[in-house]
C-alpha cells in the first residue's frame, strides 16, 4: 500500500511529506519501503502563529482559526507536492503540529484532517490522543517504525531522534526494548541560532564546534530540571523547554561569546539524552531528525560511545529528514489494517490498540 506521512515537529521548521510503501504478512506488518519525499517550509505569519499558540499567547478562537488554517496549508502544499512529483498513493497519515502536551492529562495537535479527504483516500489523524485516552503518554510514537526499519538480528540498537526535542527506542538483541523521551533537542540551539545569528538553524554544528560550552552552567540547568529528575519512560514537549526558560539562560550567558552561547545550548541536548544512554548497552546508535546533520552532536556521541557504531539513518537506507514522516505513515496503515502498536513500546500497557481515527 502507498501511504504518504506528513509530520510537523516541535522545531516548526517546516512540513515533511513521505511517501512510503507498507506491506503486511497476516496480521503482521511485513516491509516498511522508502519512496520519495517533498518538504515545505511553514510562511513565516503561520509559523508566528504556531509559536503563539505553543507559548499559550493567542486566545482560543484565534487558535481555533489557525487549526482549519493549517489544515488548508497542509492540503495546499501536499496538492502542489502530488502534481509535481506524480504520486499515486492510498491512505494518509497526519500527525498534525504539536502546541500542548501534558501528559498524562492531555495532548493536542491542530491542523484539521479533513481538508486533506480531498484527495479521495482515507486519511488517519489523532494518534497521540487516541494514547493518552487509553492511559499513556502520547509520545514517544515512532517506535515502532524504527523497530521495523532499523533493528538488526543479533544487535542490540538504539534509534536516538534528535528533533524539537529528542527520544530513544531501545532494541536489545535479548530481552524487552522501550521507548523514552530525553529532553530538548534542537528547540533551544535553534532559537539561540536565530537570536545571535539571524540564522534559522546551526548548519552542520559549525557554530557550536567553533565555541566552547560553559561546562559548569549545562550541568546545573541539566541536573537541577525537574524533567532530568523524572523516572523513564517519560514525555516531553514546550512545556518543559519553553521560551521563558530559553531567556532565562540566554541571560545567565551573557557574558559568553556567542559562539560559545550557542556551544552551551548544544551541550544542553547532550547531557540530557546521556542520562539515559548511558545506562544502556548497546552496538549501534543510529542518529535521526534535523540533529543528525548536526556534527557537532555527532561528534560528542561518537566520543562518548566509541565503543559503539555511529552512523545515521541516510546510512542504512531512510533520508534523515524522512523518518518522522515515515513513522506516521506506518501508524497509519497499523490503523487501517487494525494492527495494534507494539506493547514493548508503550508506556500502558492495556488495551493494545490500532492509534488513531480514520476521516
């Protein structure tokens, strides 16, 4: 089956469309294949718009306007996307973007679905919802796409997406895997990027690597916040990183170089995810998301786990900007084909259940 998966993170850098082929084996997915992709950036007056939201600053019905406008942008771009590229697909995935999450309580993600029926395929949206109804967390989702896609017999792998914000999906060679967020990723290397640079993003890390990171100032924000603190498997979101506590430390850097202010932030991502891939054995890390083409990040973690491969998802065959996109199409046909998500990788473990609604 052809699925396209659209995804939207919480770095709001854009709109990733992936086109994917599914096939299944009984009641099992059999094979997850790589198409093609087309990507988009957000206008920069939706994109505004998003942030406010995320940041609690706009009023309900202003969000409920932005909600159905999305949803025209996502039906918009994917239009213009399907005629350019001639794709023929059956179904569609939509994560839809991310402003509120709060687990265990709530979680949601806007841009309506239905604008997206005029494709004439079905369309499955709200997975994260239909998780946190049924007493999870609502994240991390893509597990179990990177378990078809990136496990290997007789290894132990770890797949580290390094988005907005970062997660592991820990696939042992012997015994039970999980599934965690770790922490920020790139929401605050990001907007220090933009506020010192007038730049969108850190290019290959070349900003970070040129500094040097106040080294005391990482481990006390690290240690000291209360996320850092909370037992795994645990979520994440804005909420916990959030733009009051990005100028909270940009101010306590003041009087660092800005090359060494944007080395800090990035030491902040990986102090985080080390807490957790630290206590974990295993002989492949494979590095996906935006901070995969980050090597600044790829450096610490080659150093850090030398003992360990390091490679990224481009090197086993699935492009970096693509794996998101690729999840929520799986989740999509897991739905349609009524195939529940693997308990190893949820956080409740009753009722196992196909995520999301079919429009």
């Amino acid at each position: 089956m052809k699925i396209i998966g659209i995804m939207s993170g919480t770095s709001l850098d854009g709109v990733d469309f992936v086109l994917t082929d599914v096939t299944k084996r009984g009641s099992k997915i059999d094979k997850v294949k790589y198409i093609d992709k087309g990507e988009v950036k957000f206008p920069k007056p939706l994109k505004d718009k998003l942030l406010k939201i995320c940041e609690n600053e706009l009023d309900f019905r202003a969000a409920t306007e932005v909600h159905y406008e999305l949803g025209r942008f996502y039906e918009k771009s994917l239009n213009k996307i399907t005629t350019k590229k001639k794709w023929k697909f059956d179904l569609i995935g939509l994560h839809g973007q991310t402003v509120f999450h709060n687990p265990p309580k709530a979680t949601l993600q806007i841009g309506e679905p239905s604008f997206l029926t005029s494709f004439g395929v079905p369309v499955v949206a709200n997975f994260r919802n239909k998780n946190v109804a049924f007493g999870g967390e609502g994240a991390p989702l893509a597990p179990s796409f990177h378990n078809e896609v990136f496990s290997e017999k007789n290894k132990s792998t770890v797949f580290l997406n390094i988005g907005g914000m970062t997660n592991i999906t820990y696939m042992p060679f012997k015994g039970a895997g999980y599934a965690t967020d770790l922490g920020p990723g790139n929401v605050f290397v990001d907007k220090a990027v933009e506020c010192l640079y007038n730049k969108n993003f850190d290019k290959g890390g070349k900003i970070a690597l040129s500094g040097l990171p106040d080294v005391s100032l990482v481990l006390k924000y690290v240690k000291n916040h209360s996320f850092y603190k909370r037992k795994t498997p645990k979520s994440c979101g804005r909420e916990d990183f959030s733009d009051k506590d990005f100028k909270k430390l940009l101010h306590k850097m003041k009087k660092l170089s800005l090359k060494d202010q944007v080395a800090t932030f990035s030491e902040i991502t990986i102090q985080f995810l080390l807490k957790d891939l630290k206590k974990i054995k295993f002989d492949k890390l494979v590095v996906g998301g935006g901070g995969a083409l980050n090597h600044y990040f790829l450096n610490r973690l080659t150093y850090e786990f030398c003992d360990s491969k390091v490679c990224t998802s481009e090197d086993m065959n699935w492009p970096i900007q693509a794996v998101e996109g690729g999840a929520f199409a799986l989740l999509a046909a897991m739905k349609f084909w009524g195939i529940p998500y693997p308990k190893e990788f949820l956080f409740d473990k009753k009722p196992l259940i196909p995520l999301g609604c079919i429009y």
